[in-house]
C-alpha cells in the first residue's frame, strides 16, 4: 500500500494509490484504490477515475449495478460512481470536480503552526 503521489513523481501512472473507504447510506467498507485524474478544459472539471481492488463486501453492496457512494481517502473525501466490474471484480469509480486525493491542482493545505 501506498500513499498519495508527490508531484514530483512525473513518471507515475495513478495520482493515488492506498486505502480507502467507501461509504454509502448503510455500509462503509474500507478497500484498496487505484486513482488518477486530469483536469478537462472543454468542461471545466476535473475528472478523476480508477479502479477498486476486488472486495466482496463491494460486490454484495452494489451487485454489478451502477451507485453513487462517498470515495474518503485520508486527503479528503468526494461524490462518486461505482460501475463496471472488470471481468477480476474490480469495480470502476469515478466522480468529477475536487478530488479525494492531493493533486497539483488540489494540494493539501499546510499543517497548522507551519511556516512560510
């Protein structure tokens, strides 16, 4: 497991890699993720997507239907849709506007008490 990517990685594949929590209105179930994300001029979002790593708790919460859950990384948490499984149950997910994860565009605000 991993954390979020430092912006100096330029060679990276994924934004975030590391644990998750998938919450909706009667379950919240911690997961492995895999995200990334670009900024989409035409529309003026950010668009990030990724995959879940396979979790039965998932499948039984969503059986290979589309939903909308809550994606909470430790950087922050987003609105998102679940959909797709590949064919190793590893469901899709992908949401638009701020991310769940630091980016360029989204850093992390500085801890309290830092200086400039």
């Amino acid at each position: 497991m991993t954390e979020p990517m430092s912006p100096d990685d330029a060679h990276a594949d994924h934004d975030y890699a590391g644990t998750a929590v998938v919450l909706d209105q009667s379950a919240e179930i911690t997961v492995d993720v895999v995200l990334r994300g670009h900024f989409q001029p035409i529309d003026g979002r950010f668009h990030w997507y990724g995959r879940l790593a396979p979790h039965a708790g998932i499948s039984d919460l969503v059986g290979g239907r589309k939903a909308t859950v809550t994606l909470r990384t430790t950087s922050g948490e987003a609105t998102a849709t679940l959909s797709d499984p590949d064919p190793w149950d590893r469901y899709r997910i992908a949401g638009t506007g701020k991310p769940p994860f630091e980016t360029a565009i989204n850093p992390r605000p500085p801890a309290s008490g830092a200086s400039d």
